[in-house]
C-alpha cells in the first residue's frame, strides 16, 4: 500500500504544480487582455491578438483544469443514494464513479487525437491576423486531456487496489467525495 500512497500523493503533487502553471497563465493572459484594452483606448494601439490568445489559454486551462479538479474532487457529485449507504456502500459508489469518469474522459481524449492529427497533416493555421499553427493550442489542448485521462486512469486503478485490499479509509481518502458528510 506504500506504492499507492506514494503514486497519490505524487498525482496531487503533478497537479499542484499544474493548477499553479495554469493560474500564471491566467494572470498574464488577463494581464495581456488589459494592456491591450488600455492600449486601444489610450491611442497607443493594440497589441493585436488578445482575443485569440485569450482563447487559446481557456481551451487550455479548461482542458488541464479538468485533471487538477479531479485530484482536488471539486467536480460535482450527486450524492443522494451515497450518504445513505453503509462505508463499504460509499467506498463501491466512489469506485464506479471514478470507473465511470475514467471511461468518459479515454472516450473524449481518444476522439481529441484526430482533431490534433489533422491539424498537423495539413499545416492548419488560424483565421486571424496572428496565424497561428493551430498545432500548438490543440496540442496543449490535447496534453490537457490525456493528462486528465492518466490522473483518471490512476485513480481508478488506486481505488481498485484500495478497495480489493480492504483498506476503506485510504479509499475514501483517494477518490471519495470529501464533503462535510464524509467527515
């Protein structure tokens, strides 16, 4: 169990440093918005392109954003059924939600990869004045998404291996819900 102890906290560490990349991405990104708009409405002229990078850093913080909400477990949950049920009820719901998160997100990552694929085969570049190889924000994009899916995966095999072994606290502490019920 040390392995998996060491494998979690290993998966909260990645994300940390990846929710603090993500959040100095949107401090320059705003910081960038602004001096633009200030730009504009000075006279001193636009620094061009702050719309469309503006963009390209949400589609980014979205999609890495989704792996560090998982491992915080700020994505909503209904819990209805759950906080009626036994430990061991509790411990099997928070499993097959993970199982069930999992498959959905290898779904939407495995699809994500043509998109980038085709992007690449033909050279696509944006519509605007910066033309941008649309390569390099898809392929954050994607990164985002297969990252998700790998903290995804992680976890649903950590779950399992709590859940086989017994060890229902370190269950509960990996992928259950962690709101005030489970206190």
């Amino acid at each position: 169990m040390k392995f998996l102890t060491t494998l979690e906290g290993a998966l909260r560490r990645a994300n940390r440093l990846v929710a603090l990349i993500l959040g100095a991405a949107l401090v320059a990104t705003v910081l960038f918005v602004l001096v633009d708009v200030v730009g504009r409405k000075t006279g001193w002229g636009s620094l061009g392109g702050s719309d469309e990078i503006s963009g390209y850093v949400m589609a980014a913080v979205a999609s890495w954003g989704l792996g560090c909400a998982l491992l915080d477990r700020a994505h909503v949950r209904i819990d209805l059924i759950r906080q009626r049920l036994a430990p061991v009820g509790q411990g099997l719901m928070d499993l097959f939600a993970m199982i069930v998160t999992n498959g959905v997100v290898l779904l939407i990552a495995w699809y994500c990869w043509p998109v980038l694929q085709k992007t690449i085969e033909r050279g696509s570049r944006a519509n605007t004045p910066l033309e941008t190889p649309l390569w390099i924000p898809q392929g954050i994009w994607f990164a985002g998404w297969a990252w998700f899916a790998l903290s995804a995966t992680a976890l649903s095999l950590i779950g399992i291996a709590y859940l086989a072994s017994g060890h229902r606290t370190e269950l509960a502490n990996a992928i259950g819900l962690g709101s005030e019920l489970d206190q």
